[in-house]
C-alpha cells in the first residue's frame, strides 16, 4: 500500500471516526487487503455500524450485531444486502452457508468464545476462509500509562489502571497467539496464517487516543454524528501522524493478532449444544 492509498483509506475513517478508532480500523484494512480477496458469501460478525465494510467489501452477504443503533446505521450505509440482530453463540444459519466469515475486534468481546467458534465453524463451509482479528496477552502490558505508572514505582496503580482500561474497552479475552489458535482448532478451524499488528507505539497512539477525542464522544452525544466538520484540511497532520503508524510492520511486541483459519475440507460441522433440561 503507498502512503498516498494509506492517507486515503485514513480519511474514509478520520472524516466519520475519531481518529483512534481510524488508526485500527485501517491497519486492519490494510492486512485484510494483503490477505486477499474474501470468497462470498461472506458473514461479518459484529459488523457494527457497517462503515468499515463499506470501506473495505461493500457488498457483503449478511452483517450480524446485538446493537440494534448500529444496525440501523450500517441498514442506512448499504454495506450488506442482509442485516440481522443475532447472537454469534447461536447463528441463524444452516450448516455451511458461508465461504467466508469475519469477526474484526468482535471475537474478545463475546463471552461465550467456544461457543462462538464453534458456530463458526458449522455455519462456515468445507475449504472455507475464516478471518479474524483479535488483542493478545501483551496488549495492556503495552498501555503508555500503566508503563509511565511502572516506571515511578507505582505497580499497583499500574494494575488496577490496566483493569479499568480493559473494562473501557470491553475485553473479555486476551490470549497469547497460541492460545488462540488452540482454540480455533478446538472448534474444528485450522490455523493457515497468523500476523502480529499494532506495535507498542500505536498501542500508545489507541489509548491516548480515547483522552484526546474527547470532542468526538461530545458531538456524537449532541449530533449522533462522531464528526461535526469533516473537512479534510483539518485533519492533515493526523493524517500524517497516522499514516506512519499504519504503515508500521507489527513485529514482536505488537498487541493483536490478525489470524486466517480454514474449515478443512471434508470435515463435519461441529454439532450445535443442545440446551439442557
């Protein structure tokens, strides 16, 4: 990707998002763009408000989420020809109705996982392409304020600002890379390509992004819109600032995992639990 598609791809973000969201939502977009085209049909599970699907695969087959605003707003962007209000523990699908099914940031916020996963893996075809991405065990351990916490012998504060920043951000799993592909292949996937994303700097940029778009949670509360003036030249030394960040390769220490899993070809679907008595 050249810096000139990068500042672009920004801007489709920076001009509807805060700017922290943007920073992830494009490094996603850019490995999402590497990985290759997605086979449809396609799930995206925990679609959100749809807008990065409309970046990204507009067109896509079905888009599931439990918030129903969101919903609405990703009905009104047109990213997906269906749109439902659905659980991913208990998909209304049948046995392999998907080539493809994505879950971008959704899977650490689902406190049934296995489950998830497993519904995953029955509604996914034989052959067929799961991607998901996901924080790590290192991503807190990565926070700007809980290092700087650390560095002047405050490790307690340090702990409970890490916990309060996991509640923020409404993380529920955080696992090493083998962790999650062990999981992944417990649901009946197999584990094709993992990458590590967002380098502890971006980390930092994220977390002090949420203080520094303050302004952002003001306008969406008062005009249901994140961005109140969306003119590009406002945003040019963000978008450069950005920029860098997205282009940076993760490497060691980064703080998610962006994985390509399969469902093997000529392997059953996982069967669903059955409730109990």
């Amino acid at each position: 990707m050249t810096l000139r598609s990068t500042r672009d791809l920004l801007w489709e973000h920076l001009r509807e998002l805060p700017a922290f969201r943007s920073l992830i939502r494009v490094i996603e977009g850019r490995l999402l763009l590497e990985a290759g085209p997605l086979p449809p049909p396609l799930l995206d599970i925990g679609c959100g408000d749809g807008h990065f699907a409309g970046v990204f695969f507009p067109g896509a087959a079905v888009g599931i989420d439990l918030d129903l605003p969101k919903l609405r707003q990703a009905a009104g962007r047109r990213a997906y020809r269906h749109l439902g209000a659905a659980s991913a523990s208990r998909l209304p699908f049948r046995d392999a109705s998907f080539a493809t099914v994505l879950a971008n940031c959704a899977l650490e916020h689902i406190p049934a996982l296995q489950e998830t996963l497993g519904e995953i893996g029955r509604v996914l075809r034989p052959g067929g392409t799961f991607v998901f991405t996901v924080p790590n065990d290192r991503h807190n351990r990565n926070l700007a304020v809980a290092r700087l916490l650390e560095s002047c012998r405050m490790p307690r504060l340090a702990s409970a600002y890490r916990e309060w920043f996991r509640t923020v951000q409404v993380h529920v799993h955080m696992y090493t890379a083998a962790e999650w592909t062990a999981r992944a292949e417990a649901a009946g996937l197999r584990v094709v390509t993992s990458r590590e994303y967002l380098s502890p700097r971006a980390t930092a940029a994220l977390e002090l992004g949420h203080y520094l778009g303050w302004h952002n949670v003001v306008s969406e509360k008062l005009f249901g819109r994140w961005v109140l003036f969306p003119w590009r030249p406002l945003f040019g030394l963000t978008e450069r600032a950005l920029a860098r960040l997205v282009e940076e390769d993760g490497g060691p220490g980064s703080s998610c995992i962006f994985f390509v899993a399969t469902r093997p070809k000529g392997s059953l679907p996982p069967r669903r639990p059955q409730p109990g008595p």
